[in-house]
C-alpha cells in the first residue's frame, strides 16, 4: 500500500508545473508566496491563508506546454490567456480532494469588472482575481529575478497593479497587496533560498490532506495527462505504459500493492518531460545531439521531484531508470539494465512497446507482427529484459489493447464522446 502525506504529495508535483517554464521554473512557488502574504493583510483565517497558498502552486495546472508559459510571463494578457483555465478546471472538477479549487482556477485570467457579471460565489470571486492580480505581479518581476533587481521595480510594478483597480483587480485586494508589498520582505520572499523555505514552513503548518489509496491514483493520472498533452506524439502515452505495467506486472505474479506502485510509476515516468521544450518533442526528425542531451534530462528531473515524497522511494527510483540500458549504456545514471530491480524493467519493457503499438501523427502503429519483431529483435540484443519480453509477447493482443484503449479512451473524451 502507498503511503505517503498526500500534501507532499500535491506540492512535489507542483514542481512539475515549474519545469515548464524550463529557464523559470518557480512561477507557482511565487504566485503561492504571494497569494499567501496578501490573504494575511486581509486577515483571513489560516485554513484560507493556507488554501490560497495552494491555488497558487496548482493555479497553472493546465499549462503543459512552454509556449502558454512564455505568453504567461511576458503579457499582460493575450487573446488565448483562457485556454488553460479551461484545462485546469476539467482537470481537477470531479477530483474530491481538490475540487474546491477548480472554479478559482477557471477564472483566474477573467478580469475583476467581468467577475463580477457572472454568477459566482463572491468567495471564488476573490479567490481568482487575487490569484490573478499576484500572477500578473509575477509576470511583471520574471524579467528581474536573475539580475537580483526585483526590489529595484517594485514601485513600477504596485503603480501597474493601482491603476488597474476596478478593472482588472478587486480594489480591496489591491490595497492589500499594496500594503503587503510595501515592505522588502514582500519581494526578498520571492527569492529560491526563501522559496524553499517558505514552502518547508506551509507544509509543516498545514493540516493533513486526506486522500484515499485511488485518489492518490487518480492525481497520478492528472498529471500523466499534463503530460501527454504536452506533445501531440504522446497523447496517453504515460496512461498506456502504466496499464501495460500493471497487466505485466499482474502476469508476474506482483501483489496488488506493488502493482498500484508499478502503475503509478508508469504514470509519472515521463513527469520531467515538461521541462523540455516544445519544439524539442515535437520536432518530426531525429534530434541533434544537444536536443538530445537535454532530452535526456527528463527522467532524473522526474526522480528529482518524485524522491521528495515519503514512501515514493520506489516509484521514484523506476520511473528514473526506464531508460537505463545494458552496459550503463543507457541514461540517466548508467546503470546495467540487468541489475535493474524487476519492477524498473517491467516499466521499460512497457514504455517501449507501447511507443510501438500506439498511433502517432506521423505513423499509424505498428501492427502484432511487426511489433511481435520489434520486441524480439530488442530481446535478442539485450536491450530490454527477457521475461518480461516473452510474457508480453504470449499476451500480445491483451496487451495492444491495453495500451491503445489508453488513448480511446482520451480521444472519446476530447471529442465529448466520452
């Protein structure tokens, strides 16, 4: 059984958001920070303080690839500034333990004079327009955090935010924020020494988020389609390795608690992919070789993340290892794929074939002969595990099914089929 404080959970992989703004990469950390130090000048309860501090982390939850992240922090507002408000909201609406985030984050690129047209409870209203009002904030400061002279333009940036009271922000948010940015400490809290122990402080002061074994699932599976939604090559590409592993795993014998593990794994194995560039994955020819070096940043960027929850030592450790090859010819530590851990090649067995089996816009998958061959030739070379290989192969059909029906399934949900 997975146990781990769901809390931790939830703020490890909102690095993962970071990542996406792959030269910036604590837009949320920051927006959070903010969130937080205005609620308290406004003398909200500390369950709000602390709740504003975690729609902050997660406000972004539908952005995936860098080209939304770079609109995000370079304009005020844009034309398509909705899109992922939208995404967000899907994301997270029938996910229990997060729910109450979703309408906040649905509208937090709406402006405060239209806010206020629409039928919300006035609570989520200010929820998203201070969200709002501290994202753009951080818009404005991005340019001058690497030259350490944010504090040089906080009387530009509180002058941005003023006149645009009544507009864009809530007056009396505004006031607040511009008492609590009064002060340096406002602005030096936003720096990564601060950052990091800003987050340590909120997440030892607050209270226990209860998740259930299949909700701690269920938000694997939210971010695995962040993921996948990055690339149009990898649609459900992180949903079919999970369910392949978990048919693999249940095939060899693994008891059920391991194979939730496995699953989850798979879901999350590709979770440092959101740090590299768009134009890197979808580029339709082969990668160059410092494309290819930073490609192979994505799965200790994964274990990065995934190491800083308690009781994901496992699955943080497979997931980094899904590209490690025979010889220490693989990547990211070089490890000798035969001594692997049974778990980390049934994920590499998995993620391989389902490239294979599944769909891609520049080629149908392959069909049960040629990707019978495929694995075979793999085999044969040593480059994936044997077992795992020939127990994949006696399933064959069940386990093209398994990893196509991932992407169905996603396909049927997209077109409001599903």
């Amino acid at each position: 059984m997975i146990e781990a404080n769901f809390r931790q959970l939830v703020y490890a992989l909102s690095d993962a958001l970071d990542l996406v703004g792959v030269d910036d990469v604590a837009h949320g950390k920051r927006v959070g920070v903010m969130a937080a130090q205005c609620a308290r000048e406004l003398g909200l309860p500390t369950d709000e303080v602390q709740f504003l501090f975690d729609l902050g982390l997660l406000h972004d939850i539908g952005v995936s690839n860098t080209a939304t992240h770079q609109h995000l922090v370079s304009e005020f507002d844009w034309a398509g500034s909705q899109e992922h408000t939208l995404v967000g909201h899907e994301l997270l609406k029938d996910f229990r333990p997060l729910a109450r985030m979703a309408l906040p984050i649905r509208y937090h690129h709406t402006r405060w004079d239209r806010l206020l047209e629409l039928d919300l409870d006035p609570a989520v209203r200010r929820q998203a327009n201070l969200i709002l009002l501290v994202d753009r904030v951080d818009a404005m400061a991005a340019p001058y955090y690497v030259s350490g002279k944010v504090l040089q333009q906080r009387k530009a940036i509180r002058q941005e935010i003023e006149v645009r009271s009544g507009s864009y922000f809530d007056p009396v948010l505004v006031q607040a924020f511009l008492q609590a940015s009064a002060h340096e400490a406002f602005w030096l809290n936003l720096e990564p020494g601060s950052l990091h122990a800003y987050l340590g402080d909120m997440l030892a002061a607050g209270q226990p988020l209860q998740a259930t074994h299949g909700e701690m699932l269920q938000l694997a599976r939210i971010f695995s389609s962040i993921v996948d939604a990055k690339s149009r090559f990898t649609a459900a590409h992180s949903q079919g390795v999970a369910k392949v592993a978990r048919r693999l795993g249940e095939r060899l014998g693994l008891d059920p608690e391991r194979c939730d593990e496995l699953e989850m794994s798979g879901l999350l194995h590709d979770l440092g992919k959101l740090r590299v560039p768009d134009e890197i994955l979808d580029k339709p020819g082969p990668l160059d070789e410092d494309e290819r070096l930073v490609m192979n940043t994505h799965s200790f960027a994964t274990q990065q993340i995934l190491r800083k929850v308690r009781g994901f030592e496992a699955i943080a450790a497979w997931a980094a290892e899904h590209h490690e090859a025979p010889g220490g010819q693989g990547y990211p530590y070089g490890l000798d794929a035969a001594a692997l851990p049974l778990e980390a090649r049934i994920l590499r067995v998995a993620d391989i074939f389902q490239a294979m089996v599944q769909d891609r816009p520049y080629r149908a998958g392959l069909s049960p002969e040629a990707v019978s061959d495929f694995m075979q030739q793999q085999k044969q070379r040593g480059s994936i595990d044997a077992e795992v290989t020939d127990l994949l192969l006696a399933h064959l059909d069940e386990m093209i099914a398994t990893a196509r029906l991932q992407a169905t399934e996603t396909a049927l949900v997209e077109s409001g089929e599903g």
